[in-house]
C-alpha cells in the first residue's frame, strides 16, 4: 500500500480496523479463563488470518442454551462490520452458524459482512458437549481453502478449544486421539512459533511440539542460498552427516530439485524406496542414521526458501492426515523461518555495530591493566548502549570511564559510540573529570529532550595515588585493597547527563598500592527484584572473600594479572546476573588493577624564574639519567627540557618546576603559572626563532599539556633504549 497524506473525511468513512480486538468491556474476562483465554484468542486470530491470507478474522462463543453465537474477539476488521454479526442466531444464513450447525469446517462464497471478502470459512471450536465457538476468517483469494490450510484452521481450533477448558483431552496414547492430540499439537506450535524470535527458537519450537505427536526423532532445516542447500539447524542428527549435507548443490540432485521447484512434498518410506526411486541419493542414504523422511518445501512470500525435513529410526507409512498437517507444517514453519532469518541478520548487524563501539581489548597501562564485561539485556534481542574505556594518558596516568546511554535499540548504540569517541577526545585534551562531564553534557543535550545517559569518569595519577571521578547520574566505584578491604564512597551523583545543571563535581580517592576499582552500570546491580543499593551492596558482600587472598593481588606478569581479572569478571556477573536472560536491562562490568609509581622511578627539583633555569635544569637531568641508567637519552633530554624551559622564561611566569619519571618510556614535565597555551607555529626562513616546539614534536614520541588550577604542565614522552626497557 502507498502511504499517502491524511484525509479525514476518508477516515471517517473508513474507521481503524480492530487489531485483535475484544468486543467487552475494559478488563472483562471474554471466555472466563482469564489471561490465558486472552491470549488465546490473539494468536488464533492472528495465525488464522496468515495461514489463509484473510482480511481479518472472529471467534464467536457458543450459548447453546440460547441457541445463539456471541462475538467475543475480532480482528483485521472495522468495529462497526465485526459488530453486524455481533450476536448470531443458531439458524441464520451466516458461516458462523452453519459450522455450529454442520458441526464441521465450511467455506461461504460472498462478502458477507461488505469488505470486499471474497468467502468466509469458519470451523467449530470443539468442546465437551458440542461446539463451544466458531473460528471464521473473511478470505480474499478466490475459490476455498486448499486440504493444507483447512488443516491448520483445524488444528487452531481444536487447540484453541483445549486451551480455553472446554476441549476433549488430549491423551498422547495411542488410539482414536493421536490424530486430534496431533491437531491440538500444532496448534500448539503455532503458539510457540507466535513467540519465536531467532532461528534457533523456530528449530526448538518444531522439535518440541512435531516430533513426538508424529513418532519422529530427526529434524533437518536447510536454506537455499543460490544453487545449495545451507543447514540452518538440526535435531536427532550427528554433526558429521550434518557437514555431509551441508552446502548440497540442487543441480546434484534432480530429484530434490524437482520437488522444490514444482513446491510438492516428498514422503519416503524406507531406506529401499530411496534406493529404489532414486539411486543418485545413495551416499545420503548410507550415511544417513535414518530411516524414513519427509521432505517438506518451506514457502513465504510466495516462494520456496529451504526444506525441512522430518526424519524416522523406523520405516513407515504416512496416511492422508499426516501428509496433510505435515505439508501444512511446511508453509506455518517456513513464514516463521524466513521473519526469523530477517531478525538473525538485522540482530547480526546490530551486534557487530556494538562490537565495533566497544573496545576490542584493553590495554595493559604501566599503571593498570583491566577485564571488562558486556551483557546486552535478555537473550540479547536488542542492542543497548552500555559503554566502558580505559584511556591512556600523559606521565602514566590513566583514565577509566563507563557510561549507559538509556534506552535499547541501534539509535542507543550509535549515541554510545558518539559518546565514547568524545570522551576519548576530551580525555586527551587531559581536563579534569568535572570539566569533561560539563562539555559532555553539553553534547548529549544537543541530541534532544529524550536522550539521556549516565556515566562515570575517574582518572588515577600513579605518582599521586589518588583517584579523581566524577559521577553523573552513575553507581559509585567500588575500591578493594590490596588487604581485602571493600568499600564504595558515600557520594551523592550529580545528575544524568542530559538533565544535569552545571557545575559537575569531582571527589577524590587515596588509592594504596595494587588496589582494585570496579566500575559497574545499574544493569548489573539492579533488577526486578533488588535496588541499586542492594545490589551495590551485594557487589561489595562477593567481592570481599574473592578478593581477601593476597596472592589475588599478586600476579607473576601480565598474562596471570589479566587472568584474574578475567575470572573475578565471570565470578561477579554469575553471582549478581546468574540468569541473566531474565533480565531487561544492559549490564557493564569494568575492573581495574591498579598499580603506583615507584618513589625511585620520580625525581623532581624547583627552578628559579630566570635565564638560568635552563643550565640548572640540564645539571640536573645529567645527574639523574646517570643514576638510572640512561646516558643514551641524556643529551635529548636536556634540549627538550632547555627548549621548554625557555618558552617559560620567555612567554610564561612561575614558578618552575621540573620532573622526570621512569617507565615504559621516560617523562620529562616542566611545570609554570601560566595558563597560556602552546602552539607549534610555521616560522619562515629568515626568523631566527619560532621552531622550539617543532624542536620538541620532533625529538619526542609524543607531548602535550594539561591544565592545573594554578598553571599548566608541559610534557614530553620518549622510548627507553631496549636494554633499558629489558628487551633483548
């Protein structure tokens, strides 16, 4: 249909179909077996109108002492057509009455109800003493329902009157039952397929409800994809014979080529029929642990997608109803696959989006090395917007950050990545956790009213030992020490980002040597049945004996450090999330080892606020590097320190100072009482300065600034040599 502008007048005249709709008042029980009835009604009304492609469908229920039929459910209908035959007498001329009156299915050429229908087909709902309703589906194809769709309407009815309590039994024993348990399976079925979200949902909703009504125990699903045969799931079967099939080419085999372009079923009765009727399936044959198959082409959208194959250990026959309510099963099965294999490749794309947002490893600091975890909510239908990082920053220090955009859905997670490429940028430009919330929140209130998200930010200075954060919205962090001690501070958040008023606030931890932070999100500490602080405080309760053991602290190199962290991460989520597919929100896990500065790998010295800063400065790097051994860097070093020096003296004030430390690579920091910002600038070829900085970018791995509040700090990283570093 052509979406169009809005005509009023039009839609007065033509009013909104009811979609499942219930003809009783607000909250009435319409069968009088409560939420169950109700959803009843909706998946027969549902599944009726897709297996005979209807405009819309009714279930009346039967008042046989009234001798009338009552509408209680309608859909794909407006309310004032389904309302014509909102209470029917036993002998009126209507489809519904007569398939009381026949007590059997039929089909009534005619727009009964002025719809533009072409029929009505209508079948008894069975019940203990007679028909306790009607199920009628307005259809729009000319002709009656074919043997296949008769079947399924069937089959709804009679496991729509067993669910609604009026039914017979539904024995599985042998006997005269078996065909009627088998209709009330596939009843069932459709149920189960209503629900099904992914192919592996469609595989095991077949399996359960197919196999056993039919005495079969294998069950093959492949998918066309070209020329071949793909195996999309299986049951009963060794994954050896599975690879066998795998990948058939149909020009291979005429014979299933036939079958699934001529659309018709194929039953085989014995492993000497197969041999018999088509010799060129003998290596399946041999191979196969079976002994009778059906063969049974998928449809949707008019097409063939695949087959599935029902599959016996015992030869055997198949009767006209089985043939029937199987080839039914093919077409309810084949829909069901094909919105389910348009679910797993949308689902696939949205994931590999959420992996691609989220960093693929971590990386092993000087001063931190971490384990990260990400859930998305449930069985992971949807994508959410559950972020963590860990940040690399100038003289060791590191920044931590995790993050929940709320919401679920790929607007959620691309709003994540967003986020967490700004943080990373404004992490780099090294302002405080305060500042960067404050420009952070300015960017999530440019997405609009209903974005929102809350994170926390911390940075943790090896040398200082303290660990500065702020909170918007967010859990605290969790400290353990290195004695086992667990603790979350007690803060207020400011809140969420998107809703908060500047100024953001930023708190301070002392963090001893070879402490642990965890940084979480609320999905994993609150739930259905829990707050956030319970949950925070069953977080510190597990943590406290995982974490008492020294040695948990004590890892031989960085491998075994990441190895606990790794298994701390899996103990966390299966103690707060041990089933996490009942859950309904993201959950993020961030735990960081982390690791101070050595006294002896820092040195530092003040210098006077004049030219001579520079010679006391390089005086002093030469005594230093010598104590640690590094003569290689001495000479560099000096002229990176006398270059950034000089801009000091020239263009800033102090007081100066200076610092060296030791790591994987070598920090030279000078410090001033400037808030001035350096630049590289393009000197031409006759001035005779302007070049200090290229100087510096030149020599140095890498430099930058970053802002104190009573000044600013100018730093330069270089390589240690290899022996130095303890390579070879």
């Amino acid at each position: 249909m052509t979406a169009g502008k809005a005509d009023p007048a039009r839609d007065a005249e033509q009013p909104e179909p009811l979609r499942s709709g219930f003809l009783a008042a607000p909250g009435e029980d319409v069968w009088g077996t409560g939420e169950r009835g109700t959803k009843t009604l909706d998946l027969v009304l549902q599944h009726a109108t897709t297996c005979l492609g209807g405009l819309g469908a009714l279930v009346h229920r039967h008042d046989s002492a009234a001798g009338r039929l009552r509408l209680v459910a309608a859909s794909g209908l407006a309310r004032e057509s389904a309302e014509a035959w909102a209470d029917l007498p036993d002998q009126q001329d209507a489809a519904p009455a007569h398939a009381v009156r026949r007590g059997a299915f039929v089909a009534i050429a005619g727009d009964s109800l002025g719809i533009g229908a072409a029929g009505t087909a209508a079948i008894p709902l069975p019940g203990a003493d007679g028909p306790a309703g009607v199920l009628s589906v307005l259809t729009a194809g000319p002709g009656e329902p074919d043997e296949a769709q008769r079947s399924l309407m069937r089959a709804l009815a009679g496991w729509a009157g067993s669910r609604l309590g009026d039914g017979p039994g539904t024995s599985l024993g042998p006997g005269p039952m078996a065909g009627a348990e088998r209709s009330v399976r596939m009843g069932e079925l459709t149920a189960a397929l209503a629900e099904a979200v992914t192919s592996r949902d469609v595989v095991r909703a077949v399996a359960e409800f197919v196999l056993a009504p039919f005495g079969a125990d294998g069950l093959i699903f492949q998918l066309l994809e070209g020329d071949r045969l793909r195996v999309a799931g299986a049951a009963g079967y060794p994954q050896q014979f599975l690879n066998l099939v795998d990948g058939m080419p149909l020009s291979a085999h005429a014979q299933i080529h036939d079958m699934v372009r001529t659309r018709t079923p194929l039953f085989i009765e014995s492993r000497a029929e197969i041999a018999r009727r088509y010799p060129t399936l003998g290596h399946l044959n041999d191979s196969s642990p079976k002994e009778a198959w059906a063969f049974l082409p998928m449809m949707a959208s008019g097409r063939v997608i695949g087959l599935c194959v029902v599959s016996f250990s015992e030869p055997r026959s198949f009767n006209d109803e089985e043939r029937t309510l199987l080839t039914a099963l093919s077409g309810l099965v084949g829909q069901s696959l094909e919105r389910a294999r348009l679910y797993d490749v949308e689902h696939a794309r949205a994931q590999e989006l959420q992996r691609g947002l989220l960093p693929r490893t971590l990386p092993r600091l000087p001063a931190a090395c971490a384990a990260a975890r990400y859930l998305p909510a449930g069985r992971g239908e949807e994508v959410g917007g559950d972020w963590y990082d860990l940040i690399p920053l100038s003289a060791d220090r590191v920044a931590m950050v995790i993050g929940d955009v709320m919401g679920h859905g790929i607007t959620e997670a691309a709003t994540m990545g967003r986020l967490r490429t700004a943080v990373r940028t404004l992490a780099d430009l090294e302002m405080s956790p305060d500042e960067l919330f404050s420009r952070l929140n300015d960017l999530v209130s440019d997405l609009g009213e209903d974005f929102y998200a809350t994170c926390l930010y911390a940075v943790f200075d090896p040398v200082a030992r303290t660990c500065s954060y702020a909170l918007a919205g967010h859990p605290p962090p969790v400290v353990v020490h290195p004695d086992g001690t667990v603790h979350s501070p007690d803060v207020a958040p400011d809140p969420p980002l998107g809703a908060a008023k500047l100024p953001f606030e930023t708190h301070r931890l002392h963090l001893p040597d070879e402490s642990l932070l965890v940084l979480c999100t609320d999905g994993l500490v609150e739930s259905v049945t829990r707050d956030a602080d319970e949950g925070l405080a069953q977080l510190r309760q597990m943590l406290s004996p995982a974490t008492s053991d020294a040695a948990c602290f004590e890892a031989a190199d960085e491998d075994d450090d990441v190895r606990r962290l790794e298994e701390l991460c899996d103990m966390v989520v299966s103690a707060l999330l041990p089933d996490h597919e009942q859950t309904n929100d993201d959950a993020g896990l961030l735990i960081v080892h982390t690791r101070c500065a050595d006294a002896r790998d820092v040195a530092s010295c003040s210098l006077p606020d004049d030219p001579r800063a520079a010679g006391q400065a390089r005086d002093y790097i030469r005594k230093q590097l010598d104590a640690w051994g590094l003569d290689e860097l001495t000479l560099t070093t000096e002229l990176l320190a006398s270059e950034l020096i000089g801009n000091v003296v020239r263009h800033a004030k102090g007081p100066i100072h200076l610092r060296l430390l030791r790591s994987r690579s070598l920090t030279c920091e000078v410090y001033d009482g400037s808030l001035t910002t350096p630049r590289i600038r393009h000197a031409s070829y006759t001035d005779e300065g302007g070049r200090g900085l290229q100087l510096v970018a030149a020599l140095s791995r890498r430099w930058g600034a970053r802002y104190l509040h009573d000044g600013k700090c100018i730093w330069t990283e270089q390589d240690l040599p290899l022996t130095a570093s303890g390579e070879t």
